[in-house]
C-alpha cells in the first residue's frame, strides 16, 4: 500500500501563486510515477501534471500549460506543482496519483493505483 499525502492548498487571488506538495509512503515508488489531477465542482476529474514513462520528462493538460510546473525530489519520494497565474478556472480539489506498476502507452502511464485525499484551491477573483 502507498499512502500519499497532499499539502499546499488554500485560497489565492487571481494571479496568485501556490506551491503543492504529495509525498509518498509506505510501498516505495518512484517520484516519476506521481501526478497531479485536479477536479472542480461538478466536472469530471481532469489530469494535470505528471511525468512519461521513458524519459520521465514532465507534460501537462492542456489548461496549465504553461502556468503549472511539476518537479519531483526522488530522495523524499515528493512531487511538487508549482502554480503560477491562478485564475478562477483553476479552483478545484487538487490530488497526487500514484502508478505502481507503470503500464504506459504512447509514453503515459495509463493507469493510477493509489490516491491522496486531495488538496483543496480556491481563487478569488
């Protein structure tokens, strides 16, 4: 079992910044296997930021390209979400994935085992 455990939520103004964390426990997997999804109310869960199978070079949803970035420290098994520009469009419930076993296709893992409890992100405008 892996426990993940988000950190970082809160209130921000639009254009604000914000700074998540996931760090992961128990069974050990690697930081490149964590992502981000997010889901608003009412929406379906959307995916954020993660990392691909082979080069484990970061990629994005489309919504943050550009204003969110995902790094990972492989010595604390965390992955951070660095948010930048925050608009109202971004409030959500923002939670860490984890793959364990990797299974890819077109280089992304397609498949997240465990969950964390979710961080929530509110902006103001």
């Amino acid at each position: 079992q892996v426990q993940l455990v988000e950190s970082g939520g809160g209130l921000v103004q639009v254009g604000g910044s914000l700074r998540l964390s996931c760090a992961a426990s128990g069974r050990t997997i690697p930081a490149s296997h964590l992502a981000w999804f997010r889901q608003a109310p009412g929406k379906e869960r959307e995916f954020v930021a993660g990392f691909t199978c082979a080069t484990m070079s970061e990629y994005y949803g489309d919504s943050v390209q550009g204003r969110f970035t995902v790094s990972k420290d492989n010595a604390k098994n965390t992955v951070y979400l660095q948010m930048n520009n925050l608009q109202p469009e971004d409030t959500a419930d923002y939670y860490c994935a984890g793959s364990r076993t990797l299974s890819c296709k077109n280089n992304k893992p397609v498949r997240y085992d465990d969950w964390g409890q979710g961080t929530r992100v509110s902006v103001s405008s």
